[in-house]
C-alpha cells in the first residue's frame, strides 16, 4: 500500500489515499470505473481534475493511472517533508529508523528544549504534539493523554510556563508543586520531570545551565 507522510490539504483526503492505491493495483482505468468503485464519494470529476492538475494522477486517451512521486532514497529528507512510500518496501524501514532532532524556543525566557523524533512524529514530544494539533492529524493515544490535560493550547503559552519551571532546577536539584499545575503535569506525562518519594519533582532532562538548554536524554522508541 502507498502511504502519505506528511499530507497536505489535498493528499490527506480520504478519496486520494484510497484512488491511489486502487490505481496502483489496476491499470488502464475509466472514469466510469472510478465512478462506480467510489460511488459513495461526491464531486468525484472535481477531485479528480485536481489530482491531475497537481501531478498525482495521469490521464491518457480517457484512462488513469496514479503518478505520485514515490520516494527512492531517504538521502538528504527533511523532517515534515511530504513522502510517499510504498509500507512493504525496504524504504519504508529506513524512514521509520530515522531520528531527527527539534528544538523548541519561547518569547519568556532564553531556554531550549531539545527532543528527538521519529520521522512520523509519532513519540511523545513536545515539538510532535504542537506540530499535529497544527497540522491537525490524529494523535497517538501517548499525545492524547497530553491532549485531555492542556488541550489545543498556545505552543508559547505552553513554553512559557513549562520552561520558566524547568530553569528554576537552574538553582535546585528538586522542586515543590504546593498547587496543581498542568504544565507541571504535562511535563510528568512527558517524562521531562518524575515525583520523587519526598514527594518532590526531579529533573528527568540533561540541563547546560551555560547554555540554559534542556535536552532529552533517551528518545522512546514506541509512539
């Protein structure tokens, strides 16, 4: 099955991923067929010109057939790069081994966050949530729990608050939360801080106190 990474307005419609792969599987197909394997679709003809017109589909003597770029390498991919990959090809695999690094900045303050990722966004960061609540593709279940604590919040509020309690470790080695916080929590769900016995938090991030950076000392692996 072709997949899409990263999808745009147009590529993340339900219609283009499913006329792609029934393409993919069927040469030489009329715009009847399409019509009669989609019928519970509408403005069918509309999508279809915009699919050519964009260069994911071609139209020969009244026949289609998909012509989205696959992806042949992941030699010089950029993270948030729209790919489209076949999911039982080699390639496939080498995307999901891939890590990238973030780095999350704020109005407030002078601090860095530094994350690791997986090129599908998919691991619990900070950098990944804001990125899908903005691109506005589904969460996984990991985000979720952060999405039912801070909900489609400002990514500078956030930070804001996050990191001016994070900088504080700047002077203490644990912090105490008198008051229910839910930028302290989300910070526990993220894994940045842990409760201690003592019922304090502790720095769970490599900190360079020089550089005021806060740095993810292992990416997960599961999303």
């Amino acid at each position: 099955m072709i997949k899409v990474i990263n999808p745009s307005r147009l590529t993340r419609q339900p219609f283009f991923h499913k006329l792609i792969n029934y393409l993919d599987r069927h040469d030489d197909v009329t715009l009847r067929e399409i019509k009669h394997e989609f019928a519970n679709f509408s403005n069918i003809d509309r999508s279809m010109e915009e699919y050519i017109k964009a260069g994911y589909v071609l139209r020969e003597n009244k026949r289609y057939r998909q012509s989205v770029p696959l992806l042949e390498n992941v030699t010089d991919l950029s993270l948030d790069q729209e790919v489209f990959v076949r999911d039982d090809s080699p390639l496939y695999q080498e995307l999901l081994n891939m890590r990238f690094e973030t780095h999350l900045t704020n109005q407030t303050n002078q601090a860095i966050l530094v994350e690791k990722t997986d090129f599908l966004r998919e691991q619990l960061t900070l950098s990944n949530y804001f990125y899908r609540l903005k691109q506005q593709y589904p969460l996984t279940n990991q985000q979720q729990k952060l999405y039912d604590l801070v909900g489609d919040v400002n990514p500078e509020y956030a930070l804001k608050y996050m990191t001016t309690f994070l900088l504080k470790y700047g002077r203490k080695t644990e912090l105490m939360q008198k008051r229910r916080d839910i930028f302290v929590d989300a910070l526990v769900i993220l894994g940045y801080i842990a409760p201690n016995e003592a019922g304090k938090y502790e720095l769970k991030l490599d900190f360079d106190k020089e550089t005021l950076t806060f740095r993810v000392k292992k990416a997960l692996d599961k999303p």
